[in-house]
C-alpha cells in the first residue's frame, strides 16, 4: 500500500504498553515530582496514583540540545531508550519524562544511557 494510508498501521512511536505524555499539565506535573539527573538526560517521574495501568512516557529536548536535527537525533535516542528500559522496568500508573542534555544525548554511547536508565529508574521509584 502507497500513500498516506501506508503509514496507519505502523507501530506506536514509544511502544504498545507505553503511552506518550502529549499535554503541557502532564509535563509540568511530572517537573514537580521526583528527578534522577544523570549524564545523558534527566529522567522526572511521578505516580499518578489512579487505577490506570498505563506507563506514560513523554520526551522533551530544548533549543539549548541545538538545531532541530540535532533536538530530533536526541528524541529518537530517548524513544528508543524508553522501549527498552521503561517498557520492561517502569511501574504502571507512572508518568515519565526524560529530558535531553546538550551534547550528551546525542554523542553518549547508547549501552551507557540504557544502563543509566535503570539506575534513575531505580531512584525514582526510591530503591
């Protein structure tokens, strides 16, 4: 199929058990909340405390990451990131955003990230 019917069933973005933030509350919700800093990107995560069991994940990357293909490299990382970590380790009812770092996001090798990942993940949720 050609067109732009081709693309309506594709996969989702993040992944099938993970839904992603789209509205500037949740964002901001999930600023207030708890933050694990680490050398790639900075992971905020807060529990929604609902009876949804959806994990939700949002990425963010600021001008400061640079030009727009450097911001969508950065993003990209993170997506691919979030399928691997937060797909299996991240806790339903949770709302995450990982937010890229300039230079780092991009440039730090993907083994790394993925390991610093579990490790913000595990002090998020207080381990």
């Amino acid at each position: 199929m050609d067109g732009p019917e081709a693309g309506r069933d594709a996969p989702p973005a993040v992944s099938v058990c993970l839904e992603t933030l789209r509205n500037r509350p949740d964002f901001l919700a999930c600023a207030r909340a708890r933050k694990a800093p680490m050398p790639g990107f900075l992971l905020q995560g807060r529990d929604r405390r609902d009876d949804d069991t959806v994990v939700r994940v949002g990425f963010t990357a600021s001008k400061k990451t640079g030009n727009a293909v450097m911001r969508n490299r950065a993003k990209r990382r993170l997506r691919a990131l979030a399928r691997e970590v937060i797909g299996n380790a991240g806790r339903p009812g949770w709302d995450y955003v990982l937010v890229a770092r300039p230079d780092a996001t991009v440039s730090r090798e993907f083994a790394a990230m993925r390991d610093d990942l579990a490790r913000a993940l595990a002090k998020v949720h207080g381990a």
